[in-house]
C-alpha cells in the first residue's frame, strides 16, 4: 500500500549538515560550532507535520476536552472520503547537550515524540464516502491499519570524522518509554445487519490493542469515550515508564569528490514493548447503511448498490473496552535517509533528499530537491520542491541563522499551506534554538579604513582598579 502515513523531521532541513540538530537525520552529522552546545524545551527544537488540517485540530480540540463523542470520530471518517490518509507527527527535543572532543562528538539528548496515522483507502470505504463511486462486493474485505502512539526517548549520540573530513559516521543508542498507543489489526466488510436482515452495516473484526493510564469509561451513548485527566492520571501519564524499548540510529556521511558528497542514514530502527496500562476492543466499529442502498446478485456475485438521492448515515457506534492483560511489542517507524549534495560554489548547493517511511501496511515515500544558499557567516536558507507521500504540491523554506551566542533555525516543508491553506494537503513547520557555553570573549575590534588589514586590541579597564584586565584571566 503506498500512501502518505506520518510526517518526519522537516525535509528542508536536511543541507543544513551543520545545525546543532541534523542528527535527527543522520547521527554522522551530529557536530559542534563550539566545544559546548546546549538547548533546553521549548527551544531545543520541535517539530509539527499533518494533513487534513481542519479535522485533526477539532479532533485534538476535542480530545482536549477530555469527551470523545461517536458523532466526532463519525465526521472523520466522512473527511476521509476525499482524503483517504489521515497523519500527525510531534517531534519536540526537551533537554540536547553536546560535547565536542579530540576523538570525535558527543551528544546527549531526550526527546519525546508523537505519531498518529491511518489509511482508509480501499474499494469498500470508498463506496461509503464517496458518492462517485456506485457499488461493492458485498463481504469483500479491506484492511484499516491505524497506529498511534507517544513515547520518550533517552539518547546518547556518538559521531566520528576522519582527519580529511572526507568521511564520517555515526550512531545513537535510543532507550524508548511507551506513553500511550492505539494499534489496529482489522478488517472490514459490508454485511446484512443482523438484527434488521433488509439493512446494511460496515463492520469490523480483529483486535485493537490499547495501551493508556486509566484510559476510558464507559458511560452513555452520548458519551462513550470519556477520557480521565486528573491530576493523578496526568502524572501517572507523564512519568509512565512501564513500557519499555530499544532502538539505534546509524549514519554515513561520504565526500566522494570535493565538490560531491553522499550520505545515508537509518533513524528508529527498534520497538517498544507494551506491559502496562492495556486495554482490547472487540467488533471495534459497526456503521449502519440503513435503507440508502440495494443490494443485486450479478454473475453469482452479490453487489450492493446505491439508491437514487443516497444520502449517507451518521449511525456510528464502538465496542466495548475491555482491560487486557496481555502485552504485546511493536516495531517504531522506520526511516531511511538517502542524499546527494552538490557544491556549485563556495556559497551555493544542489541537494536531493530521499525519505522512505518503512511501517507495515503505512510504508510511504518522500522526496526533495533544494538548493541551499550561505547568505555570510550568520544566515543561510534553503528552498525548492517536495514530493510528501501523494501530496504533490509542497513548496520548502528553512532559514538558520549562526551567531557567537549560537543557533536559530526556523522553516515549513510546504510554504503553500501557509500561503493558501485551503489548497495545501499537508501542513509542518519546525522551529529551535541552541548556545554555546564557555566561549572566549573576541576582544578584537573590527577593521577600519584605516587599518584594513588589522584588528586591534580592545582595551578593557577594570572599573574598580582602572587597570587594564587581563584577557587570558577574565574573558576567556
């Protein structure tokens, strides 16, 4: 199935092998302007990526609330009739710290990150949603894969360059504490609804394995999802650590030619194992059909067609959530980074970027070609084209800007959401910030017309003594 499922760390970003981030890339681009490099949440660098703007932020808003009505999850699935993929990624740093030593860098870091994504397209899903599509096999089955899930993630980076700075490499040890997680295995089918055999139902069968902090009451129909969030569930939530997993980074980085160079990386490549906290939902999703279609038997095959004037139905209604004792383990999503960066001249590069997402049943694939411009030592931005799963229209823009204090770098893979939301199908921007710690004070004053080629000495007094201070002592 090749469909857009989750977004990633921001693709425009990926020529910027310098900033104090790029490891999420490729841990062999971890590096250091200074000897110290530290940032802290919120700017330590965060990133956002979805589509389907309109419904996720409702949803979200809902969720928030602590209700989760039938009626909300029921407008979601009637979006997903012109939308057949459905993806949110957070990705927020809240501590980064990297150290940068004779036999290579450093870094440690810990991070939590967030990912929901869903794929409904299919011949059965598609008869129900969409209006241009006239009739299904009746009890054909479809696969609805949906992953969700929050965890955080304590690393520690290593990278190594070789004396020419022509290759290095890199890894990063991941230890994973699981938050919360949705996973799905099901199926689903159109069959005669059992207690009224002249309608029709879309009904699901397989399990739905849950894992969350007192997660759900089952109340009334009104309110079948009513979420729990006292203060004790909240910090039960946060400082979850009965969900245990393991993972690694690896990274290359090559200069083939002087102006050349290729690199490659594999990013998550672990799992999380699920113990606490566990819940079941049996005949997950039942949705009525009512009397808006009619079925037929053509060549032995039974088809359900749709009426004249069909309206669609919202009769929407979940299983029951049972507590589950029973753990299971779940690989993270994979990511495979592949690029190629050409250097046209000391301040310009071409860059082609691959991204392929490898989850089962959500495997997607993303592509980018940017060209990078170092404005002078303090600004540099990238821009280009983008390919993000089957979204096709993505226009990228990141800026960092380098001062002696340290790093800011702010940038969206697609400027046309921002632009024209209305025609943008997918919606990310990433943001962050580091400082150097311990950095020698320059007290040298800039060249004058006078003395172009000379920067002399600033001359500081101590305001106490009046004598001058001594720099190796005071400012370094």
């Amino acid at each position: 199935m090749y469909t857009s499922a989750v977004a990633q760390p921001n693709l425009a970003f990926y020529p910027f092998n310098k900033q104090f981030n790029s490891s999420d890339y490729n841990p062999a681009f971890l590096t250091s302007h200074e000897k110290f490099t530290f940032s802290i949440f919120p700017l330590a660098g965060t990133s956002i990526g979805y589509n389907n703007q309109r419904v996720i932020k409702n949803l979200a808003s809902k969720f928030l609330t602590g209700v989760i009505t039938d009626q909300d999850f029921t407008r979601v699935l009637n979006s997903l009739g012109n939308q057949p993929s459905f993806y949110q990624n957070i990705e927020s740093s809240l501590l980064s710290f990297t150290y940068r030593s004779e036999i290579g860098f450093f870094n440690f870091r810990i991070k939590d990150s967030e990912y929901f994504m869903a794929s409904l397209d299919g011949d059965v899903t598609q008869f129900i949603f969409d209006n241009k599509v006239p009739s299904v096999v009746i009890g054909q089955p479809q696969s609805l894969p949906v992953q969700a899930v929050h965890y955080r993630e304590y690393s520690l980076g290593y990278s190594y360059k070789s004396l020419s700075n022509r290759f290095s490499a890199g890894i990063r040890a991941k230890l994973y504490y699981g938050k919360s997680a949705l996973f799905t295995n099901i199926t689903g089918s159109i069959q005669s609804d059992q207690t009224n055999p002249n309608d029709y139902v879309f009904k699901t069968s397989g399990p739905i394995n849950i894992s969350f902090p007192k997660a759900v009451v089952n109340n009334t129909n009104a309110q079948v999802n009513t979420i729990d969030f006292s203060s004790s569930t909240v910090f039960n939530y946060l400082f979850n650590n009965g969900n245990p997993g393991m993972g690694v980074d690896l990274g290359i980085n090559y200069r083939i030619r002087p102006n050349l160079s290729f690199s490659m990386s594999v990013i998550d490549l672990g799992k999380i194992n699920w113990r606490k906290n566990l819940y079941t939902v049996s005949d997950a999703l039942v949705y009525k059909l009512f009397k808006s279609y009619r079925p037929d038997i053509i060549d032995g095959v039974p088809i359900l067609f749709k009426r004249e004037g069909f309206t669609n139905t919202d009769s929407l209604s979940f299983g029951e959530l049972v507590a589950n004792n029973k753990r299971f383990s779940k690989p993270l999503p994979a990511t495979i980074y592949a690029g190629l960066k050409y250097k046209v001249s000391p301040i310009f590069s071409l860059n082609i970027t691959d991204r392929l997402i490898v989850v089962k049943d959500l495997s997607y694939n993303s592509l980018s070609v940017t060209g990078k411009v170092d404005v002078n030592k303090i600004l540099s931005f990238s821009s280009g084209y983008s390919i993000i799963g089957d979204s096709y229209l993505n226009i990228p823009l990141a800026f960092m800007f380098q001062g002696n204090f340290g790093q800011f770098f702010i940038g969206t893979d697609n400027l046309t959401s921002i632009l024209l939301p209305n025609y943008g199908q997918f919606a990310g921007i990433s943001f962050g910030a580091c400082f150097y710690l311990f950095t020698k004070r320059n007290l040298n004053m800039k060249p004058s017309d006078l003395n172009p080629f000379y920067r002399p000495r600033k001359i500081i007094k101590n305001p106490r003594t009046g004598l001058t201070n001594d720099a190796d002592e005071d400012f370094e």
